[in-house]
C-alpha cells in the first residue's frame, strides 16, 4: 500500500512540474519566427486545444 501511495505521489509530481514549469518556459508560438507566422496560419483546434500549422488550408507538420 505505501509503494503504491509513493508512485502515486511521484506521478503527481512530474505532472505538476511539468505543468507549471515546461510548458510556461516553451510556448511554441511566441517562439515562432516572424517569417514562419507570416507564411503559416496558427490554428487552434478547441475540441482537443492544440494549435498547428497550416498553409493554404492544409495542415503542414514541421520539424524542429
């Protein structure tokens, strides 16, 4: 019982880290050059709130 309470605990944690920490350091759009935002539409997708890249209505997968 009380490794299940640690590995709960421990998980909690990462996600919490990552929450707070992560994702407020690398927001991927303020990021962007302006080159890439003028040639791509940012789109957010509010079902699943993610954002991704389109041109020409076509969604364009980019890599980093």
């Amino acid at each position: 019982m009380k490794k299940t309470k640690k590995v709960i605990l421990l998980s909690a944690l990462i996600l919490v880290i990552n929450i707070v920490f992560i994702k407020d350091k690398f927001p991927i759009i303020d990021e962007l050059s302006s080159v890439m935002q003028n040639e791509f539409d940012v789109v957010l997708d509010e079902k699943t709130n993610k954002v991704s890249l389109e041109k020409d209505g076509v969604y364009q997968s980019i890599g980093f």
